[in-house]
C-alpha cells in the first residue's frame, strides 16, 4: 500500500476551490444580471419623459456594472503553486 502525498490532496483541494470560486462568481453574477434587469423593467413603468428613463438606465447598467467588478475583486483567490 502505498502512502498518501500530501502534495496530491492539496493540489486536489486546490482545484476544487477554484472550481467552487468559478460556479460562484457565475451565480453572483447572474444574480446581478437579472436584478439589473428587474430595474429596468420597473425604471420603464415610471412616468417620466423619454430622456430622464434613458438617464436613469445608463446609471443603473453603470452601477450594476461597478457592483459586479467590486464583487469580483472581493472573491477569495486560490493559490495553484
């Protein structure tokens, strides 16, 4: 029988949590998508004229924007060495 490496587990262990981050920034950012695009739908039920709506979209697909890349940034990163 032959002992277990070490260096196999954590390779292993490595991989799988890099497989985990990948499948949860998918899900956040799906998440993201969908709620953006419940906003504006609801933006578009509003009475307002046509250029507020158009100025009120931009800074939401901007903020959805900016919330994705500084949750993207925040995610844990796993070593492969």
């Amino acid at each position: 029988m032959e002992p277990a490496r070490p260096w196999r587990v954590d390779q292993n262990l490595t991989l799988s949590l890099g497989m985990y981050r990948g499948k949860t920034m998918l899900i956040g950012a799906l998440v993201t998508f969908l709620v953006v695009i419940l906003i504006l739908y609801l933006i578009n039920l509003l009475p307002l004229d046509g250029r507020a709506k158009q100025i009120v979209r931009v800074i939401v697909i901007i903020l959805g924007g900016a919330f994705y890349l500084c949750a993207w940034r925040q995610a844990p990163i796993t070593s492969t060495s």
